[in-house]
C-alpha cells in the first residue's frame, strides 16, 4: 500500500502524478490516471475511484453519469450493493452461448432451440442477441434463430472468419433447414453481411429469404429518403 505522506514525498517521488504512476503500476487493475477527467477521478478514494472508471467503461455512461450512480450505490444499503456485485458476477458466470444458436442463454441448448412448439426448419439470422427480441416482438415469427455476434466490417478488421455462422452452416449442410431469413440490418455492414451469407448458403436446397425494408408502419411516405423508398417499391407485395 502506497500513501501520500510527506516522508515519501521528500524521497524524490515527485509530482503527485509520478506517486499516481507508482500505485497503478503496484497493483494490476488499478484505474490508470491519464486524462484530465480521470485526474479529477483521483481526488476520490481509491474504492470510489475504481468503481467510477469502471462504471465509465459501459456504453453511454460518461464521467458524471458514472459519478452519480457510484454515490448511489454508496449511499444505498449494503444489501443493494451485494445484489448489484452478485447481479454481474452471476451473468458471466451462468450466462453462455448457445451451442446451435449462439444466443446467450443460461441453458444448453437454448429455450428457441429446446422448443417443441416451435419450427426448428426455419432459421432467422440475426446480428445481436438483442435482436431476437425485437423479432419476437412481432408475435409473427415461430421459427428459431441464428445470432452471428456482429456483421462484416472490413474497415474494423471484421471479415467472415470472426463471424459465427459455423454452426449455422453444419445445420444447413445436415439438411435441418428449410428456409433461412436473412434478417442483418439494412446498414452497408449488415447488406454486406446477407450477401455474403446468401452466398455461403446458395448451393443448398433451402429457401433464403431477406426480410423486407421500407416506409415505417405509421409514418409518411412523404418523408421517406430515396433509398427507404426505392426498397418500399422492391419490396412490394401482391394484394
Ligand atoms: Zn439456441
């Protein structure tokens, strides 16, 4: 342990950064402190400190923010800040991918591909498993899914091998599917990502589908950009 006092200031350590420098390297997984924010973060107790800068590593959440919920769980009961330590360390220790579908699940295999009542033959391909969610939303789809954990991204060094699509693949060439939907979002990476896909799987006898994109429910085809709009008309149906 490593402290501030005046003893060790006298014996050349220097600037109060230097001593900084001396603690982080003391102890792996201590926050290192290099900008002027993460400066500020060391006017805090060491505890205090810690948790902000992890707290600061999840998405959205910036300085102040981190802050604020870190005074929050301080001020709160001991029982709360237990539940909340318990709550993280369960999902990485309980939580795993499904070995046919790559969606996280606390079973094996997941709760779509265990299902009875639900059409194993029919395979949407997702990008996140935050996506099967907004599929079942729809109250439409009875099939299982496919979760690739990203798309092709050639700019960010993602190219088909960091892709799962293995296990997507073995199922196709094992003749346990009939129709595959291709439901990537209509973004460049996730286009890209279909299309690669749709030619991985071309040479099976399956129907490959993409799912449709155009003008949203509820909304004005007034105010549809031209691509939106060139897919509305692609995409029409027979009535
Ligand atoms: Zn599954």
């Amino acid at each position: 342990m490593l402290s501030l006092n005046p003893t060790q200031a006298k014996l050349g350590w220097g600037t109060p950064q230097v001593v900084l420098s001396q603690v982080s390297k003391s102890r792996p997984g201590a926050p290192k402190f290099e900008s002027r924010e993460a400066q500020e973060l060391s006017r805090y107790a060491e505890p205090m400190a810690r948790l902000i800068e992890e707290l600061r590593k999840l998405p959205g959440v910036g300085t102040k923010s981190a802050q604020r919920y870190a005074f929050h769980i301080l001020r709160g009961s001991d029982e709360d800040a237990a539940a909340l330590a318990d709550a993280v360390r369960d999902l990485k220790a309980s939580l795993r991918l499904c070995s046919i579908c790559n969606n996280v699940t606390d079973v094996d295999p997941c709760a779509y591909c265990a299902s009875p009542s639900r059409n194993q033959r029919l395979v949407c391909v997702v990008e996140e498993p935050t996506n099967i969610a907004a599929v079942e939303r729809s109250q439409s789809y009875q099939g299982v899914f496919h979760v690739l954990h990203g798309t092709l991204s050639p700019l960010h060094g993602v190219g088909p091998d960091q892709l799962r699509t293995g296990t997507l693949l073995a199922r196709v060439e094992r003749g346990e599917v009939d129709e595959v939907i291709l439901a990537t979002s209509p973004t460049l990476e996730g286009e890209a990502t279909a299309d690669w896909l749709a030619n991985a799987l071309r040479k099976f006898p399956i129907r490959l589908t993409r799912i449709a994109t155009g003008v949203p429910a509820g909304s004005d085809i007034e105010y549809a950009d031209e691509v939106t709009m060139a897919r509305a008309l692609e995409g029409r149906r027979e009535l």
